[in-house]
C-alpha cells in the first residue's frame, strides 16, 4: 500500500514540476533532466513480464563537449520462467541528441554479452564490437564499422531525440531516422497522428498525442514493425502508455512511477529573469 501511495505522490508531483519547467524551458531545451527517472512494465496477458527503468545519471563536460549520461536498465519478472533478461545500458550525447558513446551488458539464460559502439562526430565513423560468454569462453561475436550519417542514433539516445524533437517542433511530420543496433543501421519512421485525447492516469485527466514508432526490420522477440505510444502532451513529453506486437499477440508497456530531474545550474539564466525551479 505504502509503494502505491509513494507512486502516486511522484507522479503528480512530477507534473506539477512542469509549469515551472515552463519558465526554464527557454534557457534549457531539453525535455529531461539530471536525475530524472521513468520505470515502465510490460504486461503480457495481465502479468508483469519485465519492467524499463530509464534514468539521466548526469551530465559531465568532456573535450570541451558537454555530455548527457543516460541509462537504461530492463529486468525481467523472476517469477515468469520463459524469459530472463538482465540489461544495462549507458549512453552519452551532446545537448543535440548526437550520440558518443553507447556501452551494453546483460545476461540471458544461457550467456552473457557486453558491447560498445562508439560515434565518432569528427572522423564520421561508427565503431564497434560485441562479445558473448558462455560459461568461462569469451568470444568476440563481431566488430563493426560504418558511417555516422544524419539522424542515426544508438537504441537508449533514440529515446531522449524523440522527446526532445516533439518538445521543440511540436508538429505531425512525420521524422525518418536511423538505429544503430547489432552492428547494423536500420531505419525508424516515427509518425505522430492528427489527434488529442485524454488519457487517465491516477486520479487526473493527462492530455497525451498517439504516436506510431515504424520500425523496418523486426526486432527482439519477433516484435513486429509497428510499436504504438501515447506520449505526454506536455514539456516533459513523455511516452505513458504502449503497445508492442510480436509472435505470441501484444504486450503492453505502461507507465509505473516517473521522478522529474532538477534542472542544472545555467550561467545565462541570470540574464534572462528566468527563476530555477527549487532542488527536491
């Protein structure tokens, strides 16, 4: 009861925060900040099957580039035999979504993997390597290259350029980009659809936008190409509620506790009469 209750209180808070998100938004264009914290679960036929965290670790300065740290960590329900996934992944990119660095490890029932892929914003080059254990072996399951084209992206920093996108256009075009995933560039259409609703989360009313991810090849677990969200239509731009087709019908991905960021010192903020929300 407690845990329902604390949920409860971080999500309501968290769009509170917003209209003092408002304000800063002008300085500050992201639609996320350090700290800020979203766990999801999948449902499959009304069970839990795994649940999403994904978090801003923080933002570091780096070569005179400052970076955003994100990560995203996916565990399955220990309870539900069929699967076992023990994830987490880092990525870093720039102010403009524009990936560095993304950094993989996980385990399945059978074997462990690790990865790296690294974006080169000078060279225009893609790296990158992925090994796998099984028992004490290690081996080196593939090395990749390719060019770093516009709009291409690793899998966790997709998910931060699709907010920051919608936050800043706020339009229905549709977006054509690329993910960079097991050693391969494949492309991702993201179409926002011509209407509003509202959607009911806790005890208040959200306004939200629905959103199609068209994904071109066929993802993990046979997941089909078409992955349906209603996102936030607010200055956080959050995904709230979705629905993933694969093999065995659909899966629901849903919204269990958000924790809103506090937003970082701005040197320029003090020019433009704009008042920093207060630390949490």
């Amino acid at each position: 009861m407690y845990r329902i209750f604390a949920t409860v209180l971080l999500l309501i808070q968290g769009w509170m925060g917003v209209s003092q998100a408002e304000s800063a938004g002008k300085v500050y264009q992201a639609p996320f900040y350090p700290g800020e914290r979203i766990v999801y679960v999948a449902e499959y036929m009304s069970m839990e099957v795994a649940r999403v965290e994904f978090q801003i670790v923080g933002i570091i300065d780096t070569l005179n580039t400052t970076l955003f740290h994100a990560r995203a960590i996916i565990q399955s329900n220990t309870r539900v035999p069929l699967i076992f996934v023990r994830d987490q992944y880092d990525a870093y990119f720039d102010m403009e979504c524009r990936p560095y660095l993304h950094i993989g490890k996980g385990q399945r029932r059978n074997y462990a993997f690790r990865l790296q892929y690294r974006f080169d914003q000078e060279t225009g080059t893609i790296t990158g390597w992925e090994y796998r254990q099984k028992g004490f072996e290690e081996k080196l399951r593939g090395k990749y290259e390719a060019p770093l084209e516009d709009a291409i992206f690793d899998p966790l920093t997709l998910f931060y350029y699709i907010r920051t996108f919608l936050k800043n256009v706020m339009s229905y075009e549709r977006l054509k980009l690329q993910v960079f995933a097991n050693g391969k560039s494949r492309r991702v259409e993201v179409r926002p659809r011509h209407q509003m609703k509202k959607v009911r989360l806790v005890k208040q009313e959200l306004l939200v936008f629905p959103l199609d991810l068209k994904l071109k090849f066929k993802g993990i677990a046979g997941i089909r190409d078409l992955i349906k969200f209603v996102i936030s239509a607010d200055q956080k731009v959050i995904p709230v509620d979705g629905e993933l087709r694969f093999m065995l019908g659909k899966m629901r991905i849903r919204l269990a506790e958000y924790v809103p960021g506090n937003l970082p010192f701005v040197q320029s903020a003090d020019k433009t009469n704009i008042t920093a929300p207060a630390s949490r």
